[in-house]
C-alpha cells in the first residue's frame, strides 16, 4: 500500500506543499511558486525514463507537455495557464489511454496484468490463454482502459473551467482534490466492472489448468501402472519361485 500510494504522495503532495509554502512562506509570485513546484514531478518523470532500458512513450509525452506548458506559461506570465497546464497532462494521458482501446491495445492493461495475476505464473498463463481466446475478458480489459481515459477526460475539463473561473490560490489545491477524486473514482468503477472479474476469470482458468494436469498426470500414472501389470503377467514364473 505505501509503495502504491508513494507516487501520489510525490506527484501530488509535495507540489501543493511547496506552492504554498513559496507563494505564502515565502513572498513568491504565484507564477515563480508553481513553477518550483512542478520540479519534483519533472524530474521524477526524467529519472523513470532513464532507469528504463527502453523509452516510455507516455511518460516522454508526459513529460514534453509538461515543459512546454511551463515555458508557455513562464514566457506569458500567467498562472492561470499554468494550472490549465496541468490539466493538459491528463487530457493527453486520457486521450492516448482511449485511443489505445480502439487499436487493440490497451495502455491500462500494463497496470491491470500484475494486479490481477498478483505475479503468479500460473495466473499468468491463464491470463494470456483468455486474452487470446476469451471475448469477454478482451471486453472487460478493454473497458476498463476506456473508464479510465474518460473519467480523466472528465477531470481535465473540469480543471480548466476551475482553471480560469476559480482563484489562483483555491484553484491550486482544488485541483490536486479534483486529480485525486477522479482516481479513485476510476478505481472504484473499472476495479468492480472490470478488474474483479477479470480476476475471477483468471483465477478459475488456472485451477482449470492445473486440475487438467493433475488429472492427466494420474492417468499417465495409472496407463504406467496397468502397462507394469501386463507385463508381470507375460512373464514366466521361475520354476520353484
């Protein structure tokens, strides 16, 4: 759970700490605060693509937005379009994540695979054998790529309305409320719709698996055994035995 809830805590927690502890701690212009505080999700985002052996096309994108949006909003001077940056991040991540289902590959599926399969290999080969031959665990992944791409969709009009209609300074933690509110939001709905079953289906194909194995190896055993007893009968007693 904590190592689950460390990168919210990062991304989220630690840029609206330093906000107001620039802006208010210490006399920076809402400009210069948001600007600081967005560093630690930069350089986060930076580090993971790295660390990675080959490159992250989301999070580069991620990352691309990000900047830009700064030096956008540095150049005009408008914190305004500072927070509607923000909100560009999660336009760009849920409209990637949408558009990804209707290409037969859903990006929510890299999260979803080891949630469901809790890193069993036997999970794991049940979940790839119904991936490839099972309609309805194909449909309830892609659904649950397209619940999350829509309610982050949602969530990033909603921070641009509060963006330019919300004071600055309310907007700025409004908006990490409004971030964390759609995720859990997408986790209760896709996690009961979609993942649940899903792992129902994994978990009843492997011990369908594995009750086949073990009833195969009982018959090997028995075909063995019946093939030992034939030839105990063909072969001649020894005199005086």
């Amino acid at each position: 759970m904590a190592q689950s809830l460390l990168p919210l805590v990062l991304d989220v927690g630690v840029p609206l700490a330093s906000y107001y502890i620039l802006s208010d701690g210490f006399g920076l212009s809402e400009v210069a605060a948001l600007g600081w505080s967005s560093v630690v999700p930069a350089l986060r985002t930076i580090r993971a693509l790295v660390r990675r052996t080959e490159v992250n096309g989301l999070a580069l994108l991620i990352l691309v937005v990000n900047v830009v949006g700064l030096a956008l909003s540095t150049m005009t001077g408008d914190p305004r379009l500072m927070l509607a940056k923000d909100s560009g991040v999660s336009s760009v991540v849920g409209i990637a994540v949408i558009v990804s289902v209707f290409t037969g590959k859903p990006l929510m599926t890299a999260g979803l695979k080891p949630f469901v399969t809790k890193g069993i290999s036997a999970r794991s080969a049940a979940w790839d054998r119904l991936a490839a031959g099972s309609a309805p665990f194909r449909r309830a992944e892609r659904r649950f790529s397209l619940i999350w791409g829509t309610v982050l969709l949602v969530e990033c009009v909603a921070r641009v309305i509060g963006a330019y209609t919300i004071p600055v300074h309310t907007m700025v933690w409004l908006g990490s409320v409004l971030m964390v509110a759609a995720i859990l939001l997408a986790m209760v709905v896709a996690g009961g719709s979609c993942a649940e079953p899903m792992e129902k289906m994994v978990r009843a194909e492997a011990e369908a698996e594995t009750e086949a194995g073990t009833e195969a190896g009982r018959g090997a055993g028995d075909r063995v055994g019946a093939a030992g007893a034939v030839g105990s009968a063909l072969v001649p007693a020894v005199p005086g035995s």
